[in-house]
C-alpha cells in the first residue's frame, strides 16, 4: 500500500518532499525560471529542470501518487 508524503517548505526555492518511513525522496532547489527536482531515493533517477515550483511538484505527485492494483 502506498505511503502518504510531506512537503516541507524550508526557504525561498528550497523544499523536500519526504515520508515517515523512507525520510528524504526529492528535493526542488531553484528560483523561478530555474527550479530543479532531484530524486534522492535509494534508486534515484536523473535530476529534472523545470519553470517553476507548480510544474516540479507535478513532477513529484505523477510519480509518488498511484492506485494500487487489485
């Protein structure tokens, strides 16, 4: 079953998204016009650039946020 994620807001252009169980999944840096999303799981996964905070968040739900399969 999925786990539910945080968000937390640490300063201007600085957020982690983050559960109880695995800490720390990504991270958004940037400014707007430059914002980067970097996959910091066990796995990982290339760092994607976006315009802005709203994009790289989208980012962040499409690949946390799924229904499981019956």
């Amino acid at each position: 079953m999925p786990e539910g994620f945080t968000v937390d807001y640490r300063n201007p252009g600085h957020w982690d998204i983050s559960t109880r169980r695995d800490g720390r999944l990504f991270t958004i840096r940037g400014e707007p016009g430059d914002v980067i999303v970097h996959d910091t799981r066990a796995r990982g996964g290339p760092s994607r650039e976006f315009k802005n905070v709203a994009d790289a968040m989208t980012c962040v739900c499409e690949e946390l946020m799924w229904e499981p399969q019956e």
